[in-house]
C-alpha cells in the first residue's frame, strides 16, 4: 500500500484550508496534520452544523483531491458501504451456463465483472489518493459500525468470495458524528479524535466575513453576537453556522446595515426552524 502526506506541517495545514475557505485553528490543524502523518482515521465529532462534513470537504478540496461520500443512515450494511454483487447479471450467467459444474460456474460468476464497488471499497481500490468522508456515522447500528473495522484499522475489505482487497493507496479518512449515540470503543480506539464546537465570537465573525465579503464588519459583529445570544437559550435546534451565514446573505440581499426589532422577527426563520424556537428568541432579544 503507498502512502502519501498530504500536508507538509500544521501552518500549511492551516494555510490551505484556509485557501478553500475554511478557518482551522490551531487545535483543528494539528489533528488534521497528525491524522495524514500517522494515517489514522479522523473522527471528529461535535453538534450539528459546526463545520465537520465542511472539514472533510476542504481537506479534498485544499488537497485537489476526489472527495467519496457515504452517508450513513438507518438500514445501511455491508451492501451501501462496502460492496455488492450483480445478482441479476450473475442470474443471466447461470442461466446461459446450464450444463456447466457448479465450481466452474462460481468462479465465474464471483469475479470483477460481477462486483459492484460500494464507497469503501471504492476508495480502498483506487489507484490515486481519495478523502473518504464516513458521514454520521453514529446513524449506524453496532453491527453496520462493526463492518468498517477492519477498514479502519488494516485499510482492506475481506471478500469472502474473492480474497482480501488492501488499499492500492491510502485514503484519508473523515467520520463525522453528531453524537446521537455513543461509538463503540473499538471504533474510536483506531481514530483519532476532535471535537467541534461553535466558535467564539471572533472565529465566527471571521468565518462570516471570509464567506460574505460584501458585509460591513459592523454588522457581521451584530450577526455572530446575536446568534452567540440565541445558542445559549434552550432550544430544538441551535443556529448552526450555515444558518449564521445564510443569515448573514438574507441580510446583505435586503441591504440591512444594522439589525432592528422588526428586522429580527422578519427573518429569524432563516435562522431558526421551529416556531417555539422563534418565539422563545424573540421574546428573548426583546426582553
């Protein structure tokens, strides 16, 4: 299996992702660094909405490199992760090789023109370096989590019908978790971990203003204040930082300069999604 560093250190770490638009700091540059120097995987875990799909996305993108998905999900097993068979074509090659011993038979029909490369075993085979973004992992079941530990750990897939599958080069790999439940601890023994958490103040306004130019730094300091205010209130859904910066494009598109009352209630469903949310907000800011 070939290896190759994507980053040379942790300020280029941090200077190419900030290239593609995304504002690492130090903690999240240094794990991004030692993930790609001791190739381990990246769990990184944290609240919805605080950039860790967005993270992988800019290691592809700051590395120019393809960028495989698996979105995980209620129901998903070996089939949607890791590989699958052509049953229909391999039915029409039984059905055309009638007459013909059954050994013969599945050693043809168990071969490449019949598999099907699912996300993991796509990665694992490709001849050039990919990031394999697991996405919400923590959706999974025990047993579809158990299914990538042998990915994560020796970087091939077993194939009972074909043999074991090593990765041709290693991927850099990116699990995402939003912490619906707790990850076994064989899966977080072979990663290693960040955890994201809303920015400060300072980091958000940053974000805000690298991603929306065009906004007056006085009102991206009102956004990022205010939404700060409305994440400390009890709510079904905080405002994630695509809503900060959807927000921050509906107030430039009004050509809002300074945040008033009644701009507030007329766009905090951009911001938030549920209506107690709104209520609860408002009634807050007013008080």
């Amino acid at each position: 299996m070939a290896e190759e560093f994507r980053f040379s250190g942790i300020d280029d770490v941090r200077t190419r992702l900030e290239s593609v638009g995304y504002l690492a700091d130090s903690s999240i540059a240094t794990v991004v660094h030692l993930a790609d120097r001791l190739g381990k995987p990246l769990l990184v875990e944290g609240p919805a909405g605080v950039g860790k799909t967005e993270l992988a996305k800019a290691v592809a993108a700051s590395s120019k490199l393809p960028l495989v998905r698996l979105q995980c999900y209620e129901g998903v097993d070996e089939t949607k992760a890791l590989y699958e068979w052509n049953y229909r074509k391999q039915l029409l090659r039984i059905q055309a090789g009638q007459g013909t011993s059954w050994d013969e038979l599945s050693d043809d029909i168990f071969d490449e023109e019949f598999l099907l490369e699912r996300p993991v075993l796509k990665a694992l085979r490709s001849d050039d370096p990919v990031v394999l973004l697991i996405d919400e992992i923590d959706k999974l079941d025990f047993e579809a989590e158990a299914l990538l530990l042998e990915v994560l750990s020796d970087w091939q897939i077993t194939i009972p019908e074909m043999g074991t599958v090593e990765a041709r080069v290693r991927p850099y790999v990116v699990l995402t978790s939003n912490n619906e439940r707790e990850l076994s601890e064989a899966l977080k023994r072979r990663c290693l971990y960040l955890y994201l958490d809303y920015p400060d103040v300072e980091r958000e306004k940053a974000i805000v203003l690298a991603r929306v130019p065009e906004l007056s730094e006085t009102l991206a300091e009102q956004i990022v204040r205010l939404v700060r205010s409305i994440r400390e209130l009890e709510l079904k859904k905080a405002p994630s930082i695509a809503e900060t910066l959807d927000w921050a494009r509906t107030l430039l598109h009004l050509s809002i300069t300074t945040i008033d009352p009644e701009t507030l209630r007329q766009t905090m469903p951009v911001l938030l999604k549920y209506q107690t949310d709104i209520t609860k907000a408002t009634d807050h800011l007013d008080a």
